[in-house]
C-alpha cells in the first residue's frame, strides 16, 4: 500500500512533505516526535500522529486486512522513490498478524466530509468528528477536505488502522 511523500498535484499544498512516514513512525512506536530532514534538507520536527489511513474500496480492503490478520499475508507499506506508478518504491513498514492493524468501514452521510460516520464490528454507527478523524489521518481537516473533495463519497470507505486504536 503507498503512502505520499508529498501532496499530490490536485492538493493546494501539491508537492509539499507530508511527513507521513515520521508520523506512522510516531503512532506504531508510540513516540512524542521525530526529528527528520525535509526534501530542502531542512531540520523538523514531526509531533503529529498519522494512525489510520483512508481507503476507497472497502470491501477489497477488508478482505486484505482479514488475510493480514488470519496470518495468510502481509501489509507492506511503502513510499514511491520518484513520481506514482513511474519509479521505483521503498518499503518502509511491514505489518503481520501480530501488528495490530484492523479495517473499519468509513462512510459519509449526505456525502459530505462533514458527516463522517463509522459502522463498528457490532454494526453500530458512530458519528466521528471530522476534525479529529483528519488528525488521526495525520493532516489538518482543510487538508482533509482537499485531499478528499474529488472522491465519491456516497461509496463506503476503508479505515486502515496501523494500531490497536479503533473508533
């Protein structure tokens, strides 16, 4: 599964880190921050927390994270080297059944960004702040709605958890 480097081009922070790898890094090693260099060579420091990422295609993703889970596969996640499907990749993190990762359903009310909504294991639905499931998600909310706003929002989504967290 990729994760971006940088914001893709049809984001108005288009090529700008995400820093997406010091923040997993963060959640799965349950750490305060991580000092890294930006793609200019700058010294940061990364505090923030991304522990899920979203997903289209619920149904495949469950069906793969059930796979990660029962100990018939692995989750590889990793970064393209240069640009999306033209380069070559990096592994960065490797998740087993022991990883404790986990896939909930995300759906949209009205599909809106505003009405994020998750269908438990127990089909219950919890209403989610779309502030905190942005942060969770490891951006801010505009950033969020951005990245999201070209996206069918009226299909169920996946929730890949990197931790024990679920909503």
């Amino acid at each position: 599964m990729p994760i971006s480097r940088v914001f893709p081009a049809t984001h108005p922070k288009k090529g700008e880190e995400t820093y997406f790898y010091y923040k997993i890094k963060n959640a799965t090693e349950d750490r305060i921050g991580f000092c890294c260099y930006d793609y200019r060579g700058d010294e940061i420091f990364v505090s923030q927390k991304k522990i899920h990422t979203i997903r289209q295609d619920y149904q495949l993703w469950k069906k793969r994270i059930d796979e990660v889970n029962a100990g018939n596969a692995v989750l590889v996640i990793y970064e393209w080297k240069g640009k999306p499907y033209r380069s070559k990749t990096n592994e960065i993190f490797r998740f087993d059944k022991d990883g404790g990762i986990g896939v909930q359903k995300l759906i949209f009310q009205q599909s809106s960004l505003n009405f994020p909504r998750v269908i438990r294991d127990d089909n219950a639905v919890v209403a989610l702040n779309p502030t905190v499931l942005s942060k969770n998600d490891g951006i801010s909310l505009q950033d969020f709605k951005d990245w999201f706003k070209g996206y069918d929002l009226s299909e169920p989504m996946a929730i890949i958890h990197f931790t024990k967290f679920r909503y």
